[in-house]
C-alpha cells in the first residue's frame, strides 16, 4: 500500500514537486546571473572613481522626479478603495 499524505500525495510525488520547482527557481534566478556581475563590476568600477560616483548619485537624485508610490497610491484610491486621499 503507498503511502500518502492528507493531500492524497505521496512522498515521491512531494519529492518530485519540490525538485522540480527547486529547478525552476534556480533556472530563473541563474537566468540572468552573467548581466548582474557584469553590472555589478561597473557599479564597483564606479564607486572606485568617487568624483564620477558623486556626480552619478546627485545626477541620479536629480532625475528621480516625484516620488513613484505617489501616483500608484491615488489610483488604488480611485479605482480600488474609492476614497478620495486623506479619507
């Protein structure tokens, strides 16, 4: 007789389940591991130059503009909740 859990699953079942999403996981997270160290090495090279560091953060300050979760919280007050801010 197999054994199975609540679910109505085996182990192996489990097992197999786990593995696989275990090699999803990693396949998506190494998907793109190359581009982050090469990025990685400009950030380090760049933060060697700290003249060029300095100006790439106040320049970066700069451009940020408005605050993005300004926007994103009056909508969900619009079109979700249906309050006006400050309610």
């Amino acid at each position: 007789m197999k054994e199975t859990t609540r679910t109505g699953s085996s182990a192996d079942e489990i097992k197999q389940a786990f593995l696989d999403n275990l090699h999803y996981a990693l396949g998506r997270t190494l998907a793109d591991y190359q581009a982050y160290l090469e990025a990685q090495e400009k950030v380090s090279a760049l933060w060697r130059d700290q003249r060029a560091w300095t100006r790439a953060s106040i320049l970066n300050t700069a451009r940020m503009g408005k605050f993005s979760s300004d926007h994103s919280i009056r909508d969900y007050c619009d079109r979700v909740w249906k309050i006006k801010p400050g309610q």
